[in-house]
C-alpha cells in the first residue's frame, strides 16, 4: 500500500451559538479547518482534520495547516501509510516542529491502517473500555449569571462536567466560578480554565477567594513556572494544558509533581501517534486526562472517540464532542452525543465518510434519516440526484416497513449510485 495522492479542503465551521470567548477577550465565530484526504495505490483513502482556535490560542493557524501540508505532502508520496513510525519520522525530518501540521496527516494514515486491517481506532489504539465516554461542556466567557444559565442548561441535556472560560478580571472570574458551581451538584465536575489568562498574582486571589469550592484550576498563567508556583499554593486539583505540548514538557511536570491532570489536545502534539505515547504514559504514571483537540468538525470528533475510548476509564476525566458546536457537518458516522456521553464507532479506521463542501444537502438528509432509523446507508458513494431517490425510498421503507419490494429497489438505487 502506498500513498499516491494527497487532497486538502477548507471548510469553515460556523459555532451554533455564535461567537466562543476566552481568556483576554479573545473569542471566534466561524473556525477554519482543514480536511485532509490520503488516498494510497489500492483506492482507499483515509481522512485527517485540524482545527486551530483562531491563530491566537496555540502556535497554529488555518492557512499555516494548509501551507505545512503542501510542503510535507510530496515527502509522504510513495510511504506506506500503515508504517505510523516512519511517516512521522518522514514528517519530522522534513519539517521541523509545526506539530498542528503534521497531526491530520498521521490521522489520515490511522485512518488507512484501521481500513487495511479492518478494524476501528479504538481497537487499533488498546481497546474500548466502558460503553462510552463522558463529555465536558465548554462554557464561552460571559457574564456569571449567563455562564450558570448555560451550565444549567447543557445539565438538562445530560452533561456533567464543564469546563468554564475564566481567565479574565478576578473579580468577575471568583463570581462565574461560583455562580456555576451553585447549579451543579455535588458529583458533577467543574473546571475553571483560565487559558494562560491570570498573571501569577491574580491567580493566587482567585484560587484563595474559591478555596471553599469543588472545583478544578486549569492552566492558570502563561509560563510553566507561573503555573507551578500556583500550584503549591492551592489545594485544588490542577490541570496543565496549554505548557504540556509534548513529551519532554509531560517529563518535566510529571517530575515537579505540577498537575494532577492533563488535556491531552492530538494536534497539540502531533497526531495520534504522539498523542497515544503520551496517553499510554500518563496512565503508567497515574496522570488524569482530558482527551480533546484544539477544535475541529466530524473528523477530529471521530478521532477524539476513538483515543479517549482506548484510554483506560480510571485516567480520563472527560472528552470533547466538538461537531456539536457547530452548525455544519463535514462526514457522516461521526459521534454523536447522548446524554452527555459519545461512543467510538465500531466501523474500520475512523469509521467517518466526510463531505467537504458540507454543502451536500441530499446527503445532510441521508444522515439525518439514517441516524433516526438507525438503518445504515451508503453515504458517500452516491451522485447528488441519486442520493435524493435514495433516501425517499429509505423513508418509505423504514416508514411502510416493507421488507421486499422496497428494499429491493433500495439496493438497486445503491447499485446504480455506485455505478
Ligand atoms: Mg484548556
């Protein structure tokens, strides 16, 4: 198997509320992802997605993944995409850091390799443990009153952990932690993420003015000392997320004993290869996890279920259902939410069938029947025309429940797609 061809599509991702706000004012409307499409010599093709926040939350921007992958593309022609080790040392020669770059490109080839083996991430990545992962809400900075109103509100809909934007005047971050911890009972999880946004000193006022509280502090100030300093002034548990981008940075807080827990983001730190050496780590070493991205669409979402799902329950504290942010899809079979849980598919690879455009509505349909009816379709494969026939025959089927006639013609309609 060889890869002879590298495609990338833009697909911006309008967010369903509008507008997502963080630490220092800063916030996004419409993120800007990049789907990358590998296809190898035997007609597969395998699919990678990476979703910076904006170009001002980690090192990494839209039109930069676009630009890395044109310059890492040609050196992966030729490799054999299932020899992980030798596309990301491939990668890593030829381009030195940018690990937001290389991160869709070591998802497409995962992608390929559960295709060729005939077996989901999941399995590939140690194995499911448990019948789904627990998700965190992330709650958009605003004023307490309407942070709690949206707590309480993704409460209703199943959720139980949260991870609140902070990070902003101390003052009104001591009163959104404690407006939100006030709807939450006592087994649901809050984490206060000031994303980088205290200075050292204000972090100190806030974890003193909370103390009384249940709730977790997330990478609290900009530089790594900051955050220790913090650290062994507070009894709350810790998370590091932002200063934690790779191996030797894990080494170095694992030994200063700086956090009780990490947000494990794939782009963040390379891909799915790197992430899973430092998953397979923290859990040796005892380290909790969030198992997310920076952001992203269906893809990312799928290979999020696939990692955390592997990753033994007793280490993960949450992961992220970031399709179900925004308000465009970009693949069928991607993880869907159910009462604040999401589960990795039981298809081959990443078991999604993207769209790029996210434009197709004949095939938005399609999705939408198929996940009511619980009855697989042939999503992907099918012209625009074909695919509207086919799902009005589905919905007939599935409404009638007749079992010959229509079905048949059903399968014809696939057949004729294909063709
Ligand atoms: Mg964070």
């Amino acid at each position: 198997m060889k890869i002879v061809k590298i495609a990338v599509h833009q697909v911006d991702l309008p967010l369903k509320e509008g507008r997502y706000t963080w630490a220092d004012g800063k916030f996004v409307e419409v993120l800007d992802s990049t789907l990358v499409a590998v296809t190898t010599d035997d007609g597969r093709t395998g699919w990678g997605e990476v979703c910076p926040l904006g170009p001002f939350y980690l090192p990494a921007y839209g039109p930069g993944a676009r630009a890395g992958i044109g310059e890492l593309g040609p050196q992966l022609i030729g490799l054999d995409p299932r020899d992980l080790g030798r596309v990301n040392a491939v990668m890593d020669q030829a381009l030195l850091g940018h690990p937001y770059v290389k991160s869709s490109l070591d998802m497409a080839c995962w992608d390929l390799l559960g295709q060729a083996a005939g077996l989901p991430l999941v399995t590939l990545l140690g194995g499911r443990d448990g019948a789904a992962v627990d998700l965190y809400r992330a709650i958009g900075q605003e004023a307490p009153e309407a942070m709690a109103a949206k707590v309480a509100g993704y409460r209703a809909e199943g959720y139980s952990k949260f991870q609140l934007k902070v990070g902003g005047a101390v003052e009104e971050d001591i009163a959104r932690i404690r407006a939100c911890r006030s709807v939450l009972d006592a087994g649901e999880l809050l984490m206060a993420d000031a994303n980088t946004g205290w200075q050292q000193h204000e972090a100190q006022r806030v974890v003193r003015a909370v103390r009384d509280l249940d709730v977790y502090i997330e990478q609290p100030c900009p530089s790594y000392e900051a955050c220790l300093a913090i650290r062994r002034n507070c009894d709350h548990p810790f998370i590091l997320d932002e200063v934690i981008d790779g191996l030797p940075a894990l080494l170095r807080a694992q030994r200063d004993l700086a956090m009780d827990a990490i947000n494990l983001k794939i782009s963040k730190v390379g891909g799915l290869t790197k992430a899973r050496q430092i998953r397979d780590l923290c859990a040796s070493l005892g380290i909790a996890m969030n198992l997310e991205d920076s952001w992203g669409g269906d893809v990312t979402t799928a290979a999020i279920a696939h990692l955390a799902h592997s990753t033994p329950v007793n280490f993960r504290l949450a992961a992220t259902d970031f399709n179900s942010y925004v308000t465009v899809s970009t693949a069928a079979g991607a993880p869907q939410r159910k009462q604040g849980r999401m589960a990795a598919s039981q298809a081959p690879g990443l078991g999604v069938t993207p769209r790029p455009a996210g434009s197709d509505w004949a095939a938005a349909l399609r999705d939408r029947l198929a996940q009511i009816t619980g009855l697989p379709l042939p999503i992907g494969c099918l012209r625009p025309g074909l695919s509207l026939l086919l799902a009005c025959v589905h919905t007939i089927y599935c409404l009638k429940n007749l079992s010959g006639f229509l079905y048949f013609a059903q399968r014809l309609c696939c057949r004729a797609a294909v063709l």
